[in-house]
C-alpha cells in the first residue's frame, strides 16, 4: 500500500514540477532575479534548489550537512551554487532534467511534494502568474503539514488552531477556526504570511502572531 501511495505522490510531484518548468520557461530575464517568497533568494536561486533538492540522496544529504556543520543555511548555498547554471536557461534546464526524479533523503514523500508546491509559489505570487497547484498535490500536503514538523515547524504552527478548507475535504486541529483556500492554508503553514491574507476566522490574528514572532 505505503508503495502505490509513493508512486502515486511522485507522479503528483512530476506533474507540479512540470507545471513550473512551464512557467519559468515564459520568464523574461528580469523576472528570473526577481525576488521570491522564499527569504532572500531570487527566483534562479529558488529554482536552482528545487534542483538541488531532486538531486540530492540520503547519503549525499547527510555528507553535505555535516560539511556545513548542520547549518541548513550553508548546506542549501552549497547546493545552490552546485546546481546553478551560468545562465537561467541552464538553470532551467537542469531543472527540466530532474522532472521525473524520485531522489530524496528520506522516504517523507508528501514533504517532497510540499517542497515544490511551496516553492513554486514562491516564484509565482510575486510575479502575478496564476496557475495554482492542483487540489491533488493540495491535499496531502496540508495534511502531512497539519500533522508534522518536518522541513518547515508548519505543525507547531497550527497547534491549538482548527483549519478548515472552503474548495476541499481538508480538516485538521481544534480550537478557534481558521478557513479559506486549501492552497493558503498549506502556504500559511509554510510561514508565507502574505497568503494569510486569503483566510478568515479567529484563528487568523492567532497564526499571524506567531508567523510575525510575537507569541512563541
């Protein structure tokens, strides 16, 4: 079962990574350093980790992070650097050759699914391209969100908080509601704040809080 499920999460994967291939190859040359969502990476950098990311196994992942002393912030430059190309063209086309990769460090599959759809929205929000991510990967993104601290404290995020999406089936937590798009609610989770501006309900003012670090 937990096998079909894998092969059916990194064909979601493919699907997304596709669809952002798709946008990035529209991009003008300015648009490909504009800032992103993602701190302060551009979008060459962020694409340049999304290939470092489907690139990078569990032994290479632990070599690199004990190279950078366990500082995520060093091992992901490291990456970047390694997986960028000279050009965004290149870049783009690194990217293109890992679209139906299934590497990863562990077998946390719907995280890998999160990685991209989160990054892809980083791309596309401050750029106004509108194509969203399909309720497919939505879905057990939020779910693995709700439910797990894991590449992002997405859980300790929503502790005590009740989610509820208003265009899908997903529902987790208790306490006062938050509600709105699924994909907000996964981007919120995230730690993106601007998409909070997307969702309604007590429990909004509550996770804005915490995201701007003012109740810990």
């Amino acid at each position: 079962m937990t096998g079909r499920r894998d092969e059916r999460l990194w064909a979601v994967v493919h699907a997304e990574r596709a669809a952002l291939a798709d946008d990035l190859g529209r991009l003008s040359p300015a648009q490909w350093k504009h800032s992103t969502l993602c701190g302060g990476w551009d979008v060459e950098e962020v694409v340049a980790h999304l290939v470092a990311a489907a690139s990078t196994g569990r032994w290479a992942w632990l070599r690199s992070m004990l190279g950078a002393r366990l500082r995520p912030d060093v091992h992901n430059q490291r990456r970047i650097a390694e997986h960028r190309g000279a050009t965004p063209a290149e870049t783009l086309q690194r990217f293109h050759e890992v679209i139906g990769a299934t590497t990863a460090p562990s077998s946390d599959t719907p995280a890998y699914l999160g990685e991209v759809i989160v990054h892809a929205q980083d791309i596309r929000q401050p750029l106004g391209l509108t194509r969203s991510p399909s309720m497919e990967a939505l879905k057990p993104v939020a779910d693995f969100f709700a439910r797990r601290d894991f590449a992002v404290p997405s859980r300790s995020r929503v502790a005590g908080l009740q989610l509820r999406a208003d265009d899908s089936e997903f529902t987790a937590g208790s306490g006062p509601l938050i509600t709105g798009p699924t994909c907000a609610l996964v981007m919120s989770m995230a730690g993106r704040s601007i998409y909070l501006d997307e969702l309604e309900g007590p429990g909004v003012a509550i996770m804005r809080r915490r995201l701007d670090g003012a109740d810990a």
